[in-house]
C-alpha cells in the first residue's frame, strides 16, 4: 500500500531524544530536517536543544551537529562555512539552530554582525518566548503580561515582546520568514526554499512548550495553528524586502481563545484580553498596509 | 539499567557522530497510552505528521504506534480527524 503524505516521508529525527512530553521544538527540528534535508549541518548554542540532542557520542538528529557557546552562534557558524568552503563544499547548508534566549538576548550581537556581513547560512530562532531550558526566566522574546519565573507578582511581564524580526529586516538581508509546527507544509516549505537562496537567512519557528506555558502536552499542536487563527503569531515572508503573508486570515479569531488555553496567562483579567487584542489589530494593520 | 541497551533491530540507521539516541528508550516515561481503533482509523496519517518523537511507523500503510519510545504527550489522540485514538492508562506489571 502506497501512502501519500503531505511532507516528505523520510525521517531525520530520531525516537529517543530527551525532549519534554509535546515539544514544540522538537516538532520544529522534524519539518526543518525534512525540508533541508541530509546535507546540512547543526550549529547549537545553549539552549534546550543543547539537551535534546543527547550525551555524546550520541545524537538525535540524523545530521552532524556542533554545540558552541551562548553567545556564538552565528560567529561559529560563519566559521564553519568558511572552513567548508575552504575545503571545497559549497553544497553543505549551514544552520543555526538557536533558542529565543540566544537569538533575542546573548546571541544578537553575533547575529547582527552575521547578517551584517550576509553571511551564506540559515539562521533558526526556535522562540518559546523564554528561558525554557534554565526554568522559564523571562527573554526578550516572552510577550507582554506572560508569567515567567521572573516577572511573577508584576502581573507577568512589564515589556512588550522584541520585535527581531524589525531588526533583521533593518539588516537587508536576502531571506525571513515566519513559522510555527501547526502548519508542517509551510514549514517544510519555507526551509526548502531558503536553503536554495544565497547569503544570511532568518527563520522565526514559533515552538509552544508545554511546561513553560502552562498547558497540558497534547495542546501543543492546537495553540500552534491558535496562535495564527487568531493573528497573534502572524505567518509571513519577506524576501529582498518585499513582504508577503503565507496566510491571510480576515475573520481572526478572538486573542483570548489563544491566551485562555495557557497557564502563563491565566492571571489576565478581560481588560488586559482587549488590551492585547488592540496589539494585534495594530499589527495586523501593518501587515495588510505591507502586503 | 538496561535502559541504554543497544538493539540493532530497532535503533535508526542514522549513526552520523557514533550511536543513535535511539538507544535511549523513552517509553517508560509513559503514564497514559494510545490506542488506535484501527476499524475507525482512515489511515490519513495525522498522527504521524504532528508525532513529536516521530515514533509512529506508517510503512505498513496503517499507523503503528512504537511504545518503546511513545512518551504518552496524547497530541495524536487531539490531532486524529476520525478521533480514533483513545488514551488509557498505563497499570503497573
């Protein structure tokens, strides 16, 4: 019996990781493999991948990866590609494959410099919107009013969430584009057609985390299509500057739907819920003003 | 332990630096279990699609779950269109 399945069949995740019961990130890292494909090679700063991966000699991904400390990421990854270029491999993709903490946070700076110089890699933000791996500190990426272990008894949150893509964006790189694991043939997609494009590439992977957001791990999935039905992760693509949206969704869902669903929000009254809503009816409009 | 124990049979031949995590069986993590109704089940391969431990074998065009490593995170019994997949819970032996 032949089986069509919508994403490509072959498996560069192996069972046996060490992720948490519904992981995000590790849904992530499944679609990503499957659209890159074989040849690649991993670039791993702290974060919970760190873990994921496994104790050498093992190792849960079916492609060599390289640990490197939290700060250099994207310098290590220079490095290495130039090292493979030097030895005559141009086809080797290199990828980044970082958390919101080294991205948002400690790895930016040798980020912007990477991009600055259009480094020819993929970069990967995998943002669970704060320090999962460390026990839920508040990051650069955690959203306005959510509970982290360090904004709690503030009313979550005093700052708005980064916006990284911005700063990328102002770095005019050929390449970014927003994902989330709810949607596995965008994912696979988008990772395709970046590693056929040349010089610095950015992809966002929204990765919802059962124990730092609170809710139960078959939820997963769920909140990931949730938070782009009701526009609060909006999936987008900006290449050479031109913007475009991968899914328009006119009739938005509510922004509670969304947030209800999450123990980290669960301390918001309904007037902080019409409050967040506006955030995003604004950002929306930027969006549809772009597009 | 012989938790680690390499099993030649069921590890993936994915040895890129050395040995597999496959080694690592995480099914004893497990609290609760799914169970497929394979007469209900439409074999569209959803649970397969969105399996984070990428545990569940559809070479046989029937979706099998590999308890060995299947943790019991229950996204395959929401995901399901057929809502054929029933999470029960696991009792001591």
């Amino acid at each position: 019996m032949t089986i069509k399945t919508s994403i490509p069949e072959s498996e560069l995740l192996s069972a046996g990781h060490l992720a948490c019961q519904g992981c995000g990130a590790t849904l992530a890292m499944r679609y990503a493999l499957k659209g890159l494909g074989k040849e690649t090679v991993l670039v791993t700063p702290a974060c919970c991948w760190t873990i994921l991966a496994g104790p050498a000699p093992r190792l849960s991904v079916g492609v060599p990866l390289l640990h490197c400390p939290f700060a250099t990421a994207a310098a290590t990854a220079s490095g290495l590609k130039a090292g493979l270029v030097a030895k005559g491999d141009e086809k080797t993709q290199v990828v980044v494959w970082a958390g919101d903490g080294g991205t948002f946070d400690i790895g930016l700076q040798a980020l912007s410099g990477a991009a600055d110089r259009n480094e020819d890699i993929l970069y990967v933000c995998y943002d669970n919107e704060a320090y999962m791996n460390t026990g839920i500190q508040r990051s650069g990426g955690t959203p306005q009013k959510a509970w982290t272990m360090t904004t709690q008894g503030k009313g979550g949150s005093e700052r708005p969430k980064k916006d990284l893509d911005s700063i990328l964006e102002a770095h005019h790189i050929p390449y970014i584009a927003t994902v989330t694991p709810g949607y596995p043939e965008d994912m696979v997609r988008k990772f395709k057609k970046a590693r056929g494009i040349k010089g610095f590439r950015f992809i966002r992977v929204l990765s919802p985390c059962p124990p730092g957001w609170k809710h139960d791990s078959s939820d997963t999935v769920d909140l990931s299509k949730l938070a782009v039905q009701t526009g609060s992760f909006a999936l987008y693509e900006i290449e050479d500057g031109a913007f475009r949206l991968s899914m328009k969704t006119p009739k938005r869902k509510a922004v509670g739907e969304y947030l209800k669903r999450q123990g980290r929000f669960r301390h918001l009254t309904e007037k902080d819920i019409v409050e967040m809503q506006e955030v995003v009816d604004a950002a929306w409009k930027r969006y549809e003003s772009r597009s | 332990m012989p938790r680690l124990a390499f099993d030649p049979e069921k590890t993936a031949p994915i040895l890129i630096s050395g040995r597999s995590m496959a080694e690592n069986k995480t099914g004893i993590w497990r609290s609760i279990r799914p169970q497929i109704d394979k007469e209900k089940c439409t074999h569209c391969m959803v649970c397969w699609k969105y399996c984070p431990e990428a545990c569940v074998d559809i070479a046989s065009g029937i979706p099998e779950i590999n308890m060995g490593y299947c943790k019991g995170c229950a996204i395959c019994a929401d995901v399901c269109p057929a809502d054929c997949v029933e999470m029960v819970e696991e009792v001591a032996r």
